[in-house]
C-alpha cells in the first residue's frame, strides 16, 4: 500500500481518501513512512504512510 507515498516530496499536492473535508494538502515531509500534510481545512497532519494512500491531486 506504502508504494505510491514513498514518492511523494515536499511540494506534492495530495487529498486524504477518508477525510475529503480536510481539502487539500502540500506535503511538507516524508520521512520514513511519516509524511506530513499541510490541508488547507484541518491544519498540519502527520500521516502513517504504511496505514493510509493518499491521492495525488492534478491541477
């Protein structure tokens, strides 16, 4: 599930599957498997990468 996060870098916009009223989010970190989220609704959150995808956003 992991494979898809290990990608993402700072700057990477992504949406949160099970949370869409968080908006979306600027990726700020990943550190090994903690990536944390900058959304524009819910403020900065660290994400277990191993536990939940997050979805790239295109704009």
């Amino acid at each position: 599930m992991s494979d898809i996060n290990a990608i993402l870098g700072p700057g990477v916009l992504v949406e949160h599957p099970n949370q869409p009223d968080w908006g979306i989010g600027q990726v700020q970190s990943n550190i090994g498997g903690k990536i944390t989220v900058n959304f524009r609704e819910a403020g900065k959150v660290v994400i277990d990468g191993k536990t939940v995808l997050l979805r790239i956003v295109n704009v």
